[in-house]
C-alpha cells in the first residue's frame, strides 16, 4: 500500500489529494476504503494519462478503492479549503458523491477538473488551486517576458539613437 502523509485515517467527506508527478489528482473519501472521483474516459494512471486529462471534455464519476485509485503514488488527506469556507456535513457530502457515480459529466482542466469536482462536493463551491497556481505562473512568466520584450525593445531604441547621434555629429 502506497503511505498516506498523516497517521491518521480518512473520515468520509475528506479530500483525498494523490500525487501523480505532474500534477496531483483529486478524490473525495467516502468510507469503507472507497472514493469517488471525476476521471476522462482513459485507463488509470498510465503515461499518457496527463494527455487524457487535456484532450478530454468529458468525464466519469467513478467509485473505487482508494488503493485502486491511488496505485503506487502517493496521496495525502488535504481539506485545503477548510480555512476559507466551511465544510459541508460529512453525510451530505457522501450522499451527493454516491448520487453522482456513473454520471458523465462536462470536463475542462481549466474549470471543471477533478478538483472542482470535489471541493464542490465538500464546500459547494467549486474551486482548484492547481488551476490557480498555474495562471499564477503563467502570469508571472508572461509578465517576465513582456519585461524582456520591453528591454530588448529600450536598448534597440537607444543604440539607434546613439548610432543617429553620432552620425549627427560626424555631418558638423
């Protein structure tokens, strides 16, 4: 069995954060060792299952085994937004995650990933800090270039002053 990052056992209604190299994926906890999560319609965990995540616009709500889910990754219990929002009841959340099993439902990995899917289900309100983190970055990154962009562009302009003034200087 793959190690959890607590000595503590899930309770039904935790997220359950799995670590899959790239990126982590999400599953909401709903006892008897068992999880439902949202998955594109590919195979569990293989290489190229970064890919089906993005070329997918669909997905399935699934329930499994968390050891089925996790494989040979690692997760974590990560309530992440507790601090912010609270908690919907532990029996609420797992009745609406067993309604949900079977279902197919839209995907996006921009606004409707496995994450939405189940902070949604814990606090109603659908949200992803992976998404965030990565606008984040790419703000920053675009920032960073549009900085570079900017500078290139000054000394350009400057050495072609300095090229216009001495020119100036060498008529007189």
């Amino acid at each position: 069995m793959a190690p959890t990052l607590f000595d503590r056992d899930p309770k039904p209604g935790d997220l359950i954060e799995i670590f899959r190299g790239m990126y982590q994926h999400w599953a909401i906890y709903i006892g008897g060792n068992e999880v439902v999560h949202l998955l594109p319609p590919s195979d569990d965990a293989g290489p190229l299952d970064l890919l089906m995540f993005l070329d997918s616009n669909t997905a399935q709500v699934r329930r499994q085994k968390l050891w089925e889910v996790v494989g040979s990754h690692s997760y974590q219990i990560n309530n992440l937004l507790d601090d912010e929002y609270e908690p919907r009841e532990r029996h609420i959340i797992v009745r609406e995650a067993c309604r949900m099993v079977g279902r197919e439902l839209p995907y996006s990995v921009a606004t409707q990933n496995c994450e939405h899917f189940v902070t949604e289900l814990r606090y109603g309100k659908p949200e992803s800090r992976q998404v965030k983190t990565a606008q984040t970055a790419a703000v920053i990154g675009g920032v960073a270039v549009a900085g570079l962009a900017l500078a290139a562009l000054g000394a350009a302009l400057f050495s072609g002053l300095g090229k216009e003034e001495k020119k100036n200087r060498d008529y007189d």
